[in-house]
C-alpha cells in the first residue's frame, strides 16, 4: 500500500530526526519503500528567497523587482545554504557533494535572473510575467536543496533513495505540473526505492502563479493522486490540537483524533492550516484520506481526515482564530432596499484581488474580515469616496469549529463565555452548515477568548 508524505520546513531542519523517527522508525516491516516523500525547504529559506511569509520581510526577489543587487543577495544566500549543510554533515551529509550541488543550482538561477533582467529592461515584454518567473525560479531554489540533501543523507545510510526533482531546471520542455508529475513517477518503482521529491513543480501554468506560498502541499497532493495513495501524510513540528497549547497550555489542549475535509477548510481559511485548501481538494475529490501527525511524536497516530467523517457526541473540537485581521464596514441609509449594493462593493474588494474571511450584513451595513496584510490606502479612499461612512478596525477573529455542533445552546454557551470574561462582540457570523461560529473581538482580547471558548466549550 503506497503512502505519500509531506515534510515541513521545520521538520526538514531537524531531518536527522525526521531519519529516525519516520523513514527508518516507521518502516513497515523493516521495509522502507512503497513510500512517496515530499520535502518543503528548510525553515526560513523561501523566506530569504522572496519574502517573509508572516512579516513580509523582503527577500532577493524583491531586490530583483527594483532591480537591486540580487546578485550579492544570492550569493549571501549561498553562505547560509551552506551553513544549513555544515549542520547535517554529523548525520551523513558529504560537504563537498551536498556544496557543489547548491552552488551549481544558485549559479543557474543568477543566470536564468540575469537574461530576464536583460528581457525586462528592453521594455518589449510583459514585466509582470517576468517577475513571476522570477518568483517561480527562486522559490524552487530551497525545496532542491533540501531533497537533495535529504536523498544523499539516506543513500549514505545504504537506503535506495531518489532524489526526484521535479524543479525542471535542466529541460525546456512545456509540461503543465501534472504532466510533470505524471511523466516523473511513471519511471520511477516505489517498490524498491524512496524518492524523495521537491515540493516545487515546474510546469507551463506557473505553480507560485496559482497557489503562492501553498505550493509544496499542491505538490504532495497532485503526487498522492497521481500514484493513487492509500493515504496521504503531513508530517509537521505540532499536533493539530484542540487549540493551540501555546496560548491555553500543553494540559488544556489535545490532539484531535479525527475530523473532515470542511473543517480543514475552516481552519485554512483563517490561516491555521491542516493543509492548503487547493490541496486538499484533488484529496477530497479522490477519496484519499489525510493523516497529520507530529515529526517528534511518532508513534502518535495523529488527526485523521476524510469526508464524510461527522462526530457521534454534539460538541465543539476545535477553538482558533487570529489576531492580524481588519474589520472593515460600510454604512450607508441608500443600502435598504437596494437590490445589487452588496455586488457593487463586492466587485470593488475583488480590483484589489481581497479574499474575505467573514462578512456579515443588515440594512445598511456590511462588515467584511480580510486580512492585515491586505489593507492598503487606495482601498481606504476608494470606499470613502463611494459610500457614506466606512469605518476600518483592528480586530481579531475567533471561532468555534465542529464536525457536530448543531445543537440548540452550542451559541448561547460560546457566547457566554465571551460574556463571562466581559470580551464584547463586534460582529458574529455561523452558516447553516454549523461546523463554524465566528466572533469579531477586540484585539487585545484575543488570547483572553481563545482561553475562555477552549474552557467553555472543549474542556466542560
């Protein structure tokens, strides 16, 4: 039975770990194959390559859009590369041969940036196209790196591993990512070997272009229904818990033993990704369950997800939430009545490619939830100048997620516990699907709601 596994950045910076406690530790039978391994960089690495992906602390890529020196800024990048291999050389790494490797891959990649720099400054061509291959290049950069340490670090270990890169540096074939993927593993025998693949895929629609930061776990998913998985495995540094043992207590929180692809969703949506959404949905649609487990905790069996899994007691099993959200609302006395208001600030939201995260709506008010990271003035003033009064607020999100929540008092309790701890509710929202309810809070209160909710509702 073939399994397909997801390596996590922070996991892939303690891989000797992850040598012993998955590949050789979890070896079924003694026997290491009919195994799929799909590596992310090491931590921080495509953070340096474009930009951070929580602080938005710019990275080479961005000295290639202003068109600074990325040339030292790669260079300077290979120097911490090569810091990261001096650190796995106890474990079975060969310097030599894990440096020449990345030095060779840096070097092609300042070529292939010097000739679009070159393309770019013609003034012929598209510049936002080339700033994307741009993109596209770098990213690939930390996820070959890390495969290809990951391999040499076993096949030192006299285990048949294959480094599967599927980063397409060496062809100028035109291969969409599933025909990459397909054409890959078509050759390659999991009965006799672990390939270990890089969780960035070239392919002629772009992978950074359609899924961003979300890339690796698009891969893992394409390569579990290409090779038609059992299951498929996201091994990362935590449990996907109750809530998260950082603001309630490692004693207050629990891993949750199963769960369905619509709280997947839900999670995502608010940032708390079990996996990417567009990832989970081929999963989903194939009828391939995930499995999330912990790196350091092996012999737990971790989160299981599948469609159709539905809780048996009525209860909420998981509290999440963020605190880098704005609120933004519009007023106007014109809405009431109006048919089409709600489009036309909609179709607005979406000029400035704006994915909400709760919306919710009365006479004359809409209140939308988006993102920190996309606040930007032009927005601001062109709300200003269409409606009435627009308010923009610093808030926090917190919700209260179930496969079976729907049940008579599940809000009122959820509700109360904000109210016992004198946290007010700006804006609430729950669909009729109930797995789901949804409190905008003031932002200083958000550690104080995760806390109370977690209490009320999972630990009652």
């Amino acid at each position: 039975m073939l399994t397909v596994h997801k390596i996590g950045g922070t996991s892939m910076s303690k891989f000797n770990e992850v040598i012993e406690n998955i590949i050789i530790g979890q070896a079924r039978d003694g026997n290491y194959y009919n195994r799929i391994f799909v590596v992310s960089a090491y931590s921080d690495v495509t953070n340096w390559l474009l930009e951070h992906k929580k602080t938005g602390k710019p990275g080479v890529y961005d000295l290639f859009v202003k068109n600074a020196n990325y040339s030292e800024a790669l260079a300077s990048l290979l120097d911490k590369l090569i810091k990261i291999n001096r650190k796995f050389e106890p474990y079975g790494l060969n310097q030599e041969t894990a440096n020449n490797f990345i030095s060779q891959r840096i070097e092609q990649s300042r070529n292939y940036l010097n000739n679009l720099a070159e393309v770019l400054a013609s003034g012929y061509v598209d510049k936002k196209n080339i700033l994307l291959a741009a993109r596209e290049i770098l990213a690939s950069i930390g996820e070959a790196h890390s495969a290809f340490n990951a391999a040499e670090m076993l096949q030192n270990r006299g285990i048949n591993a294959h480094f599967t890169d599927l980063c397409g540096f060496h062809d100028s074939e035109f291969l969409s990512i599933d025909e990459r993927i397909h054409k890959t593993f078509s050759d390659i025998d999991t009965s006799n070997t672990i390939p270990i693949a890089t969780g960035y895929t070239k392919g002629t629609e772009g992978i950074m272009r359609e899924f961003d930061r979300g890339y690796s776990e698009v891969t893992f998913s394409k390569i579990a229904v290409e090779t038609k998985a059992a299951e498929a495995v996201i091994h990362k540094e935590y449990h996907l818990s109750s809530a998260d043992p950082l603001l309630v207590g490692v004693e207050n929180s629990q891993p949750v033993g199963q769960t369905n692809y619509n709280v997947a969703d839900q999670l995502a949506d608010i940032g708390m990704e079990a996996i990417h959404p567009k990832a989970a949905k081929p999963l989903e649609l194939s009828g391939i369950n995930i499995r999330i487990k912990n790196t350091f905790e092996p012999e737990h069996p971790g989160t299981l997800i599948t469609r159709d899994y539905r809780g048996r007691e009525s209860k909420v099993e998981i509290i999440s939430g963020t605190d880098r959200v704005i609120a933004v609302e519009i007023h106007d006395p014109l809405m009431v009545g109006q048919v089409g208001f709600d489009l036309h600030f909609m179709q607005l939201v979406e000029n400035y490619g704006i994915s909400y995260i709760l919306k919710a709506t009365n006479a004359n008010c809409i209140t939308m939830v988006i993102w920190e990271k996309d606040h930007n003035k032009e927005l601001k003033k062109e709300l200003e100048d269409r409606y009435y009064e627009v308010t923009f607020k610093e808030v926090a999100l917190v919700c209260a997620l179930g496969t079976n929540i729907a049940k008579p008092g599940a809000l009122a309790s959820a509700t109360r516990a904000l109210y016992d701890e004198k946290i007010n509710i700006e804006a609430v929202s729950q669909s009729l699907k109930q797995i789901n309810m949804q409190f905008v809070i003031n932002r200083q209160d958000y550690k104080k709601a995760i806390i109370a909710l977690n209490n009320a509702l999972c630990l009652s």
